[in-house]
C-alpha cells in the first residue's frame, strides 16, 4: 500500500513537472515567441524550411499543377508560375481576377501584407507592444487612419474599385481560412500572435503609407530654426525657393497651350552673383512669412518609409523616331527604401480586355509601374509640397475652440482606444479643426514621442486628408490605350503628386497628375501664423492647367524629381526638389542616344556617372597647390603658421638632419602624409567621375566633399546640423565655381578670413584622416579597403530589422547624385524598360523575391542579379501555357459549387 502511493506521489510529481515545464515553454517571455511553440516540429519554425510555392518541378526540367477549392471564387482563375515565381492569372471576370491576386499574394506575403497595414493604422502596439505605442499615436494623430477610412468610402462608391477590393479582400482571406498554425508566415510565430482577416480598409491603409512616404516639403522647421536665428538677408541667400542650374521636366518648349497666370503668384529667378560680400540668390516674392516659428521634420518609424533628401527615381520615354526599332521605348525607375520582404510584387492580369504585367504593391489589388500589349506607364514623385503647418490661438487651456479669421471655432475631439500587447488600452485624444489635425496638443513632454520637429498647436494641412481614389486612377491604367484615356485615368491619381510617363506604338507623354493646391510663391514653406494672416488652402489647379507633354519634337521626356517647370512660370509647387545634377545627366544621356533600343534605355538606368563630382573635383583640386601640403592641423582653416611649419619638415626631410627620435619619427609621419596627399591627388585626377564599386577615387571624393561643405556652414549653423539644415549642396557648388571670395567661406569662428581655398586644403586632410581611420597606411591607387564597394556597402533589412534575415554587404555601383541613385539602404526599388510594338519586349528586376518567406529560395533570389545590374525578360502571356518551357507550375483556383 505505502509502495502504490509512493509511486502514485512519484507519478504526480513528473505530471506536476512536465506540465510545468509545458507552461514555461508555451508562455511568452517579452518579445520572445513562446519557445516550446516556436521550436515545435509539428507547428514551429521548422515548418517554414520550404518554399511557399511549388519549385520542384522547375529544377526537374517539368511543371506540375495544383487544383484548389475556394469559398467565395465565381470563377475558375489559371494562375501559372514562371520559373522565377512570377504568378500569371488568368481569369473570366474581374472579380475572379483580383480574387486570385489577392490569394496569390498572400500566399507569398502574408505577414507582410498585415505588418504594414497596421502601420498604416496604427496598430503595432497590439502585436508588438508597448515600444510602438508612440509610433500608433503619431500614425493615428496625424489622421492615416481616418484618412484611410474616409477614401474607402469614396473607393467603394466607384463600382471598378469596389469589385478590385472586395475580390482581393477575399481572396486574401480565403488562403487565411486556408493555415493551420504550421503554415503561418515566420514572422507570426516570431511575433506570436495570429492573422486576422483581411478587408478594403487595409488596403487603402497602405496607400495612406505611401501618400506619407512620398509626401514632399517637411523641413519646415529645420529651415524656420534658420531663419529665427540667421536671419532673413542669410536665408534668402542660401536657402533659395530654386536650385541653380536646374533644368525642369517641363521646359517651354515642350509645353503646349497658354500659361497658368493667376493675381496670387509672383515670378521668382535663381542665380548666383559674384562679390566679396558673397553670392546673392534671388527669390523674388519667396520672403519667408513673418512670425513664423519652427516645426516639423521626418518622423523617424519602422516598417514605414520616409521621404530621402539625396535619393531619387526617374523614368523617361524615347519617341520612336529616336529608336533603332521604330517603336517607343519607356523606362520606369523609382528609387525607395530598399527591405526585405520588398515593397514590389511581381504579377500578371488578364482578364477579357485587361492583359498588364507589372509590380503591385503587395496588399493591393491592381499594377503600378507595367506594360500592357500596346502601352507601358511608370512614376516618379512630383515632389510637391503637400504637407504644410499652420498655428493656432486656442481659448483656455481646454483647447475647445481656435480662432479662425476672427472667429472662434469648436475643435472636434475624437476619442480613441490604442491595443497594447500585455498592457491596458490606452486612451489618446484627437484634435480636429477644419483644416486638419492637431498632432501635438499636450503638455511639452509628449512632444519627445513625436520628435522636436512636430510643432505644437499646429493644425496639418496634407491633400491625403482629403478623400481620394488614387486605386481607382492605376486600376483604370490598366486598359488605357490612347494618350487621352491615359490622362483620363490618372484624373483620380490626388495624393502624393506624381509624374506619370506613358507610352503606346506611336506616342509618348509625360504629365503631372495631383491635387496641387493654389499658393502664392512660397507659401507653406514654414508654420503660418493662422490667427494673423490665414493660409488654409482655398483652391486647387485645375487638372486642365497641370504641366503636360505629348511628342515633343526633340524626341523624349524625363523627370528625376527636379523642378517642373522654368523660374517664369507664376505656379508655386513647392521648393523640396532634388538638386539639378542628376537630370542633367539623364537629359544628356537621352539627348546622346540618337538610336535607342532595350538595352541603351537600360544602360541609363545603370549610369553611374556623377555630374556633382564632374564639376566639383576640378574647382577643388585647383585650390591645392604643386606639392600640396597636407596640414598638421585639421581642426580649423589653413594658417601661415601650419605651412611654414610643414616646409620646416620638409627641409628636415631633405637634409637628413635629426636631432632626436622623436623628430625622426614626426619627419618620417610628415613625409608619409605628403606622399599619402600626393597619391590621392592623383587618383582623383585620373578618376573618370564615375562610381564603379572597384574605384578608390569615389570614396575619397565623396569624403572631401561632405567635409568641404560642413566646414563652409557649420560656424554660420553654430555647429549643428541636425538642428539647422545645411543650404543645398547645389547653392554650395554655385559659390564655389562663382565666387571663391563669398562670405560663406569665412569661419567667423577664428581672426583671418579664410576663403574656398583654405576650406578646400582643410577639408582634404579631414577626408585623408577619414579614409585613414577605415584603413591603417593608405596604399592607393589599389588599396581594396577604399574601393566604392567597401566604403559604401549596401544593405537591404528585413521589416523588423532582423540582421540574419536581412542581406548586408553589398556592392553596387551608383552614389545619390548618379542616374543610378543608390545609397546605403535606398535606392531602385524597381527597374523596368519596355518597348513597345507588335508584341511587347520588356526587361524588369526588383531587390528581392517573390516569397516573403526567408526559408524560400525566392526570398532573395533577385539581389544577386539587381545589385549586378541585370534585368530579366519580363512575359506578357496572351493564354496559359503559351511558353510552356516558361512554365514552373500551374495553380487551378476553382469555384466552390
């Protein structure tokens, strides 16, 4: 008896352990996954090993099919597979088409698909906890969200956008009912938390993420901290409304018609005049508004891209007469950030009339950026400014009502509940007035969560806060034929602004689509004073009065987000435009490629030939004289007193007369550095400007550069550059050619009055000293450390920032300047060039894979070939299996009877 209870008491203290241990692995520590579920061989991350989609057949030289079932299809949808994952559908009706899409999608990108929808409407916190509670505030207080909800009342009452997302919703949801734990994406059981099902409003959320990302002109802060402290004459100098040199998509030749002329604009001119008293850039009516405090900056935020100051898309169209085949040819090239899953999605549509091939935006239904049997289109930011901040005066500390042309008005507060994981709701108040949302409304400290650039008590302005249909203008794109329904279709196109290029077998256009507000020359640049002179957009430009061009006579059209047009056009769009060098570049490209074909269009996108560097190096190099010196001092200008001290040095050397070790050893370090200088100047000197990853002179370049304008504005900016912006580098580059002698290049920091030389001879010690510090004892000209490649490694992260997950390392030719526009983690997030004509030939490649699932050998399977510079052949089937030795497998979706 004792015996059987001892073993019973035994029995139940293994129970009592095992179920211990069971609830100490299947519970969440942190962010950790629960561990016994993470590493289950039934449901954890094991089950992941395989790629989402069928491969084998392609590695055995066969392709296989698959027949699925699905609740809610009405038709049955050939979806088949090309042997890079390439999903191409084929569908009776449109609801059928968009069903599969969304089902396709899915399969490939769930997590994806809902991480960044909730981004979109602030709801992080709930899956990932507490630390994203301020990034939910920002993303909701700033109206995503409720913007997000108000389009989709606008996109369902359009009976082409209701059925794209209402099919699309469901068969993103169809492949949900269709998982088991097991089959659950990765990052969910990273994560731990379940999907949801999907609906329109997630997908009109991701649109919200990038009107965000795209949307221009948010330093106005920064730029209103430069006037406050350096006054207007500082400002309106250096920090002008126009670039110098700019060469505009929309020059006035090209443009047809009368001009937009209205009493509310006034002309503005940029150019740079020479003086000791510096250069003078001139804006005309471009003075910045009086009163006006600083605000806002870039919200920094996972999973969310922000707009990039030295980055930037292109896409251009070469008429026909210009190609060596006689058809026109179009290339689409947008630069954002690079990540892993990518933003892209590879896809086919056809259905009846429909037949497009392209990149959607994975989560929506529809192409973006694609082709069609007689048509190609593609985008590049407007860069307008879209976003503005405007003061208000508030009655009492309740914030109840603002005043508003000398009346007060009630603000309307809305209520809201944010989930947080493994805390209580938390409870925020939104303020709204009637010209938008108020983000930072309490006391100072909340501030810190949005950033010093969000300015208190400030209403936003932002055209995404006004429904819009932007879905509705792609998914319309898809069957335009004619230059006119391709104007047609892009009505819809509001938030951000774009420049659309189009294409067909006979012409090629290029126009500027958005809801521009009507401002006066420099309007919305900094806060406004509401209460004293209002500025609440009243107005918007007529579709009809965009910039627009068809045929030109010079035989192509190009934007690389410069200005838009020239300095006499009376229309303000906005001052945020990229620096001139790289349009530039690309307009002589095109102006030089007399027969074009597939392969020259994609050779421009490849080009990584640096105009900046082209016409800075030399001005720099002249101001280092024979036998340059290299400075002992590098902490402030050249003086007398460090040259003289050097050619002490340097007659030491030459005498071979020490008196000590230590003066043998400053001797030996001095001649080091001069011949280390000497070597430098003339790998600089042979360099042919171009940022190929096996050069050396591009890092060096890049290195003296970036020092060379710090030091020409950081005494004027006190020191810091986060706080005030530096002007632009094409202001700095016009100084530099124009006026040695300018104002800007006196460091008011020390007695002499130093000029663009002694910045030049500073700034390349500080260069040498930087590149040193990567590499101990240069070895130029072939020091591999110092070659492009290694000193400007490109990484491409996943969403959550997953370092093994991610790819790092990379070598890529291009620099920000460059037509290729590539940075460490931004860059041609899409490449394509189509020509068009009897059948269509494309080439195309994104940074990524078709599977967002990194246990697939699609994952990443693209980077190796896009950082190369390669493209693949892009097929545009008419029926399934019209190539059948592209085909990999085949996927039967069918109706359930």
């Amino acid at each position: 008896m004792n015996k059987s209870v001892r073993l019973l008491a035994v029995a139940l203290l293994h129970l009592a352990l095992l179920w211990g241990w069971v609830a100490l692995l299947d519970g969440k520590r942190g962010p950790l996954p629960p561990v016994g579920r993470f590493v289950s061989p039934f449901e954890g991350f094991w089950r992941n090993g395989e790629p989402l989609s069928d491969t084998a057949a392609s590695r055995h030289g066969s392709h296989r099919g698959e027949e699925v079932v699905l609740e809610g299809l009405t038709a049955t949808v050939v979806a088949e597979y090309d042997h890079r994952g390439v999903p191409h559908l084929f569908a009776p009706d449109l609801h059928a088409l968009f069903f599969a899409q969304g089902y396709v999608t899915a399969r490939d990108r769930l997590w994806q698909m809902d991480i960044q929808s909730r981004a979109g409407l602030g709801r992080l916190a709930e899956v990932m906890g507490p630390g994203l509670l301020g990034f939910d505030r920002e993303r909701r207080r700033f109206g995503l969200p409720a913007s997000a909800r108000a389009a989709l009342e606008v996109a369902l009452r359009d009976s082409l956008t209701r059925v794209a997302l209402e099919g699309y919703s469901a068969g993103v949801n169809a492949w949900i009912t269709s998982l088991k734990r097991s089959g659950y994406p990765l990052e969910f059981k990273l994560l731990d938390y379940a999907p949801e099902p999907w609906t329109p409003l997630k997908s009109l959320a991701l649109v919200k993420n990038m009107q965000w990302t795209l949307s221009r002109d948010r330093e106005d802060v920064g730029l209103a901290r430069v006037l406050d402290s350096l006054g207007a004459g500082f400002f309106s100098r250096y920090y002008p409304l126009r670039h110098p040199g700019t060469e505009p998509v929309f020059p006035r030749d090209i443009l047809p018609g009368p001009r937009h002329d209205s009493a509310e604009h006034g002309s503005q001119t940029a150019g740079v005049g020479g003086g000791r008293r510096g250069a003078t850039i001139n804006q005309g009516r471009a003075r910045a508004p009086k009163g006006a405090e600083p605000s806002v900056a870039d919200l920094p935020g996972p999973l969310a891209s922000r707009p990039d100051p030295g980055s930037g898309s292109n896409n251009f169209a070469i008429a026909r007469a210009r190609t060596r085949e006689g058809a026109p040819l179009l290339a689409n090239d947008p630069h954002l950030d690079l990540t892993l899953p990518s933003l892209w999605y590879e896809i086919q549509l056809k259905s009846g009339d429909l037949n497009a091939y392209g990149v959607s935006i994975v989560g929506l239904p529809g192409i973006v950026s694609g082709f069609s049997a007689s048509t190609a289109w593609g985008f590049t930011n407007g860069m307008n400014d879209v976003f503005d901040w405007l003061e208000l005066r508030f009655r009492g500390d309740s914030l109840d009502h603002y005043l508003w042309r000398g009346r007060w008005h009630p603000v309307r507060r809305v209520i809201d509940t944010i989930a947080v994981r493994g805390r209580d709701p938390v409870i925020d108040t939104q303020l709204w007035t009637h010209v938008g949302p108020v983000p930072v409304h309490g006391a100072r400290p909340e501030a810190v969560t949005f950033g010093e650039a969000v300015p208190p008590l400030h209403a936003l302005q932002w055209t995404a806060l006004h429904p819009s249909n932007e879905l509705g203008a792609f998914l319309r794109l898809l069957t335009a034929r004619s230059v006119p329904g391709f104007r047609r279709a892009l009505r819809g196109l509001e938030t951000p602004a774009q420049n659309a290029v189009f294409a067909n077998r006979t012409d090629i256009a290029l126009g500027h689509f958005g809801r521009v507000p009507l401002k006066r020359m420099g309007q919305g640049r900094l806060p406004a004073r509401g209460t004293v002179s209002p500025t609440e957009w009243r107005a918007y430009l007529p579709a009809s009065e965009l910039p627009f061009a068809v045929n030109p006579a010079r035989g192509w059209l190009a934007s690389a987000n410069q200005e838009l047009t020239d300095a006499e056009d009376p229309r303000y769009f906005g001052s945020g435009f990229y620096p001139p060098e790289r349009a530039q570049r690309l307009h002589r490209l095109l102006v030089s490629d007399g027969e074009a074909t597939l392969s020259s269009a994609w050779e421009i996108m490849r080009d990584d030939y640096s105009r900046l560097a082209a016409r800075a190096l030399p001005l720099l190099l002249r101001h280092l004289p024979p036998g340059y010196k290299l400075p002992d001092v590098v902490d402030s200008a050249h003086t007398d007193d460090s040259l003289a001290r050097q050619d002490e040095l340097e007659s030491e050397i030459e005498a071979d007369t020490f008196a000590s070790p230590e003066a043998q050893a400053e001797a030996a370090a001095a001649r080091l550095a001069l011949e280390e200088s000497r070597r430098a100047v003339a790998v600089l000197q042979a360099w042919d400007y171009r940022y190929a990853t096996a050069a050396v002179a591009p890092a060096l370049f890049d290195a003296w550069w970036s020092a060379f304008c710090a030091r020409v504005w950081i005494d004027e900016l006190r020191g810091d550059t986060v706080k005030y912006p530096l002007p632009p580098r094409s202001v700095t580059l016009a100084l530099l050619a124009q006026d040695s002698l300018s104002a800007a290049f006196d460091d008011v920091r020390t007695a002499a009055r130093e000029s663009a030389g002694d910045i030049a001879r500073a700034a390349f010690a500080v260069a040498l000293d930087s590149v040193r510090a990567r590499r101990a004892g240069l070895r130029l000209p072939a020091d591999s450390a110092l070659t492009w490649g290694r000193a400007r490694p490109v990484s491409i992260p996943h969403l959550l920032r997953l370092g093994p997950l991610g790819m790092q390392g990379l070598e890529v030719n291009g620099c920000r300047e460059c037509v290729n526009a590539q940075k460490t983690s931004h860059g041609p997030s899409w490449r394509m060039a189509v020509q068009t004509g009897r059948r269509p030939e494309a080439w195309g490649i994104y940074p990524g894979g078709q599977s967002g699932n990194p246990g697939s050998p699609r994952y990443a399977a693209f980077v190796k070939d896009w950082a190369e510079g390669r493209g693949y052949r892009l097929l545009l089937l008419k029926w399934p299996l019209e190539i059948p030795d592209s085909t990999s497998f085949i996927l039967a979706l069918k109706a359930k009877r």
